[in-house]
C-alpha cells in the first residue's frame, strides 16, 4: 500500500527548492500542508485505487458512472479547500506557492493517478480562465472551479488531427448576443463527462470561417455541461455529450471520452454555447497557460507513479526469500542480493532525482510570479511618487544608489530571467520524471518477479497507469523539440548556458576527497556538466547554422542527458545541505551511486547527439 513520502517531499521543497527561508510562506504552513495530504491521501484515496482499476469508469446513455464511493471522495477533498491551494487569495484560492500545489498533485497521484487527473485539469483550467477571461466570464465561472465545486478540461485533440492543432476542424458561429455556437468533436478528453460535480466546465479549442490558416487562427472558447441562469445557478443542458469512453491500458477509473458539440441533441437550436476566452484567433496563446501548467503536474505524476513502484518494490523484496545472498547460510531476503539492491537503488534515485527537477522548475515558477509581483509594485510606486511631485533628480541628490526606474528594471529582468528559467525547465521537467516513472515502473515488476506480471501485487497497474505520462500534454519527442528548438536558443543560449554555470559552482562547493563517503560523486559530475556544455554548444551552432534536422536528430538523447546531469546535480545539492535530520549518510550514498553508476549513461548520449544524424538520415531506407 502507497505511504505518502511526506518527509522526502518536505526535504526536496525545502533543501533543493528553495523553500526554506523563503519569506513568501511560513514554514509551519508548508510542514502542515503536506503532511495534512499525505494523510488524507493515505486514508481515503491509495485504498480506492486497486477499486477504481477493476471497476473502471463506465458509461450509460450518455452519463459516465465512477467507480464505487469515488464522488464521495472527490467532494471530500474539494471540501477540504484542496483544489485552490495556490490560486490566488482574491478568486477564493489560498494563494500558496506553486511548489506546494505541485508536491501535493505528487501526492495524489501517488494514492491514484486516475483521481488525480480530474484536480489536475480543473486547476489548470482555471488558472487560463484566471488569466485571459473577461471580468464576467471569471465572475460567473471561476469560484466553483477553485472550490472544486465544478471541474475543468482541455479539449483540443480531434480524430485526424493528434498533436497537430493547426488542422482542428472543430468550428465556432458567432451570434448576434455575443455568444459563439460550437460544432465539432473531440478525442481524449479526460475527465469529459463524470459524476463528481454536477457541472463541467469545458475549454474548447475552435474555430471561426473567416479565421487564418493554421494555429495563427484558432480561438478559445468556454463551454459548459450546464448554462447559468442569471443568478449564476445551473440552467439548461447545453448542446454538447459524451459519445463514448475509451478502453485503455490503464488509469481505467478515469473516463477518456469523446466529445460532441452541437448535433442538436439538447437545446431549441444546434450548436453548443460557448464564451470567447481573450481574443478571437489568439485561443492557443491562452491555451498554453493551461497547458504549460499541465505539463508540470504530469511531471510530477511520473513521479508519482516512480515512488508508488519503488515503495512497493522495497516492502516486497525485504519480505521475499529466495536463494542465498553472498556470504549468508540459508535463504535470504531478496533484498540481500547485489542486482536487486542495485534494481532498488536505481529506481529509489531516479525517483528522487525527478522529484527534485520536478519541484526545481516549480521553484522557477514561484520565483517568476514574485518578481512580476514586486515589478507592478515598483511601477505602482514610481507612479505615486510621480504624482507627488517626487522627482530622480532629488533622490540622486540625496545620495540614493537606484533611482525607481532602474530598481523597475531590475525586477523586470528578474521576472524575465525566472520566466526563462521555467520555460527550459518544464520540457525537462515533463518528460524526464514520466519516462523515469514507466522505467522504474517497469524495474518494480522486475522486482517482483512472476508475482510482478499478475494484476495481484498491484505493480502491474502501476505500469499501466504510468505509461499515458510520457504521451499526455504534447509527448516526450514533442518536449525534445520545444527544449532543443525554442528553448535552448533563449536569449541567444545566454540563459542555458548561464544554468550549467550554476551547476558547475554547485560541483565546485562538493567534497573531493575520493576517500571519503562522496567517493567520486564530484569528479564524476564535473564529467557529466562537461559532456552537457558540448553538447549543448553544438546543438546551438547546428541551429545557428541553419541545420535544424540534425539538430533535432539528438533533442530526445539531449533531453534525456539533460535530465540525468540535473538528477545526478539535484541530488548531490540535498546530500550536501544542513538538513539534520539524521539522513545525511543516506543521501550522500545514494548521490554517490547515481553518480558512480547511472551517470555514465551521458556520455553514451552525447555521442549519439554528436555523431548520430548522419547515421539516422542514412538508415531511414530500413524504413521502407
């Protein structure tokens, strides 16, 4: 049964995602926050998972049934202020960092990842809506979405379509009220239709007829199960329905749904209602808050479903005697045996590892959304100041070092400098933890044996509900792109090169006394951050060089490299803090390990990303 790693999380927040000592939340909040959800988590979500699985999510003429005693619980954790945790204080959230939001989604996912993902998606549907609504449409729609009183999805994905949004088909009628008709389907929509909430808020990627081409035309749209009277309570049905559920691999308790807009099913008139979100054509724009927001959270359920695998990995092998360990007379527990405590050691230090890029890029976020903050309080200032007559001339004669101008500046940059730092972060922060979590998903049925393979131990369903993360929100390749492509080049590949620096001065503050408990911890990271700066270099000269194919021949090794020198750096940083809580010598063994063992994966990487184009254009003939 999953334990919520209440202390492991607190740890990684505080010791390596800046958390300790940050002035924006007290520290006794941050304790009880976690420690309150991994104790709801742990008395009524991970005990309703192996349920959820086996009953599934089923639909009947058109209305999805959960599993048993699954409303129940979500209208427990709604009602326990859950689901606004870092929505700001003003639209009825608690305004709490985001890294708190991001720990806790951790936590859910961990008691169950097809719970989790109805939470997930209403969060980030209303932080779009938070973002780019009209005072209205916030007003009528944004409170029971933070409450959690009505849920939220993303709906973009059509039948020919995928992942290429500028082929969307879904069409969007403007009328003479200032409402839009929408007619169309959609695919994979999670969550789409349930009997959590008795309404659902639906986010509707569309189109107008006299839009451009491509995704320079596509608008954003908000449309409910339910219209609103106009006291704001439910009216009438709109014009839209679950058509069906999938039969998936796994996160069988979600309901994956297709959606119909518009055939005339309810209403006097064809069409589904739905609110313009922003501006007519800049829908993707708005959607990309959502959908950014999103790619974090299914980071942090790779995460997730990699301590759930390695927790169950670890009671088993302690319990399981089979064959004589090294050195031992009788039967010994598996645990005892060198491959399976190098299997458990290498899942235990993925896990972390991806906990800490996870809640590092959080950090960023934080970070981001602070210095925007003290940036409108400067201006707020200056314009006051100005207002009274206050001028730069006086404060310079008075021996101030910074007029309010460049104190302006310098906020700004450090918003745009924390706003960078995120945007090359969340590809990492996406793809490494869910590969990370079907890997050692994976190693954990490897674990278990033949007990592993059969749906009994529960390792199996962790497998399965782990393998949507890497394709969910724009799949790994996708992230490669976005990372190698967009990323990278961020400020000239000033910003990129400016975090391995940052990386090299943590080496740099690391024990090196190979005799010592470090080993070669740090020698071997000063080789991995090496081997990162070339390969980056090079990737930023062959797209400078116009050569973006060969560029992109590499992105998914140069992620994968990305996020193994972060995990190897991260976890190094937790080992060598003042954390005392007496664990020291187990975070400092494990970083040795990660770097000692799983490290030297970079190096075979940086070949492939160095050397591997001409070889990958040569071989697409095998193709054929």
């Amino acid at each position: 049964m999953y334990t919520s790693p209440v202390d492991d999380i607190l740890f990684t927040l505080k010791h390596i995602a800046g958390l300790e000592g940050d002035a924006s939340v007290d520290a006794d909040i941050v304790d009880a926050v976690i420690a309150e959800a991994g104790r709801f988590c742990d008395a009524t979500i991970a005990p309703a998972a192996a349920r959820g699985d086996k009953e599934g999510s089923r639909l009947s003429n058109g209305e999805v049934r959960s599993p048993t005693g699954w409303p129940e619980i979500y209208r427990a954790w709604a009602a326990a202020g859950w689901n606004g945790l870092a929505a700001p204080v003003e639209i009825g959230g608690q305004g709490l960092p985001h890294r708190l939001q991001i720990a806790a989604m951790e936590i859910w996912n961990g008691g169950s990842m097809a719970f989790a993902l109805a939470p997930m998606l209403t969060a980030g549907a209303a932080e779009a809506l938070a973002t780019h609504g009209s005072d209205s449409l916030k007003a009528r729609f944004l409170p029971k979405m933070v409450s959690g009183e009505w849920t939220g999805t993303m709906n973009l994905t059509e039948p020919h379509a995928g992942s290429d949004l500028a082929t969307l088909r879904t069409r969007a009628e403007r009328r003479d009220d200032g409402t839009y008709r929408i007619f169309g389907q959609k695919i994979y929509i999670t969550w789409g239709e349930h009997d959590f909430t008795d309404n659902i808020v639906h986010l509707v990627l569309a189109r107008l007829a006299d839009a451009p081409e491509g995704t320079r035309g596509i608008s954003l749209f908000l449309v409910p199960k339910f219209l609103l009277n106009e006291d704001g309570s439910l009216g009438a049905r709109n014009d839209l329905f679950c058509h069906s559920i999938e039969e998936k691999l796994g996160i069988h308790a979600s309901p994956t749904c297709t959606m119909i807009y518009g055939d005339g099913r309810f209403g006097a008139e064809a069409g589904a209602v739905g609110y313009l979100i922003g501006e007519e054509n800049r829908g993707l724009a708005c959607m990309f808050t959502m959908m950014n927001n999103a790619r974090l959270a299914v980071g942090a359920q790779g995460v997730a479903m990699a301590e759930a695998a390695t927790q169950a990995a670890l009671a088993y092998a302690r319990e399981r005697r089979q064959g004589k360990a090294p050195g031992a007379a009788t039967a010994s527990p598996i645990i005892d045996h060198p491959d399976i405590a190098r299997t458990l050691l290498t899942m235990k230090a993925l896990t972390q590892g991806a906990r800490a890029i996870t809640y590092l890029c959080a950090e960023a976020v934080d970070r981001a959304h602070q210095a925007g903050a003290h940036a409108d309080e400067t201006r707020t200032s200056e314009t006051g100041a100005s207002e009274t007559g206050a001028s730069e001339t006086g404060a310079s004669e008075t021996g101030a070092s910074t007029s309010g101008a460049s104190q302006s500046a310098h906020t700004e940059a450090g918003k745009r400098h924390w706003q960078d730092r995120a945007a090359l972060l969340t590809p990492i922060a996406k793809s490494f933890p869910t590969d990370v979590g079907v890997e050692v998903a994976s190693l954990g049925i490897q674990v278990h044996g033949g007990m592993g393979f059969v749906e009994e131990t529960g390792a199996a369903r962790l497998l399965r509900d782990a393998r949507i993360a890497p394709i969910y929100e724009g799949t790994n390749g996708i992230q490669a792109i976005d990372l190698v492509t967009r990323k990278l080049p961020l400020g000239d590949g000033a910003h990129v090169r400016g975090l391995i620096a940052e990386l090299q001065a943590t080496i740099d503050a690391l024990p090196t006394d190979v005799d010592a408990p470090w080993g070669t911890t740090a020698s071997r990271l000063g080789a991995a951050v090496g081997t990162l700066s070339e390969a980056t270099t090079w990737l930023l000269s062959e797209l400078a060089a116009g050569r973006p194919a060969t560029a992109l021949a590499g992105a998914t090794a140069y992620q994968r490299l990305f996020g193994l020198v972060l995990s190897g750096l991260l976890l190094a940083k937790g080992a060598a803090s003042d954390a005392e809580d007496g664990r020291q010598a187990q975070r400092v063994a494990l970083a040795r390990f990660f770097a000692e063992n799983l490290l030297g994966e970079t190096a075979f990487l940086a070949d492939a990303i160095l050397h591997g184009a001409d070889s990958l254009a040569a071989a697409r003939i095998a193709l054929n």
